[in-house]
C-alpha cells in the first residue's frame, strides 16, 4: 500500500481518474462509478494564505491554490500517470487516512531523509 497526496489542475485531475475508476450498474441498472484499487479523499483547492478575521468580519479572503488537492491510499502500485503530480507537504498535511500515517511517512523519508519528521512510527495493528 502507498499513501500519496497531489496536486492537480481540474483538466489534469478530470483525467486521471478515469485510470483508476470503474462504473458498473447497481442492482437498478442505474451506473455507479467507484475508485480500483484505491480510496481517494479530494481535498479541493487549499488554501495558500488563510483569511484574516476581526471580530466575525473577513478583513483579508483566503488566498486558495489554483491545483485541485487529492490523497489517494493505493492498495496496489499506482498508475506512473500520477508520478509527476505528487505533491509532499509536512506530514502530514491537512488530512490523513486513520492508522497509515507512517504509509506517508515512508514515502516522504525516502525523499527527505534529513527532514526532522523523519522517525517512522510503528504501523497501527
């Protein structure tokens, strides 16, 4: 398994899914579209500058980030499609998947192996 979180632009995003979605018919031939192989949080557009509030009132809006934010808990190698939309925030982020914070850590420390969030927790049982 491998917790990963990206970035991209909706276009980019619009795309992508499609390689790791599947639409099949409910019992009501109605079709229902679910992720393979995967769970996959969407974040949305983050903000890069939080709001400036007084006294109830917005002084200065939230400055959101132009690239739509996912994390996506592989349960199999994911697609190489992704690879150049990874993203690596402190973990851990703004969200995690409960119990497989060290499934990110793992990755962020084979890329920042001298960051001081670096001390692999042992995993959740």
């Amino acid at each position: 398994m491998k917790f990963l979180k990206y970035e991209f632009t909706p276009t980019e995003w619009a795309t992508l899914r499609k390689l790791i979605e599947q639409t099949t018919p409910n019992p009501d031939g109605e079709p229902v579209t679910s992720f393979v192989d995967c769970a996959v949080v969407e974040l949305g557009f983050l903000p890069i500058t939080p709001a400036v509030i007084k006294d109830m009132e917005v002084i200065t809006p939230a400055v959101l980030s132009d690239k739509w934010a996912v994390d996506i808990l592989f349960y199999t190698e994911p697609p190489a499609e992704f690879t150049p939309f990874e993203v690596w925030p402190d973990p851990m982020g703004i969200h995690t998947f409960s119990g497989d914070d060290n499934l990110y850590l793992v990755g962020y420390c084979a890329k920042f192996p001298d960051s001081p969030y670096c001390v692999i927790p042992d995993p959740v049982i």
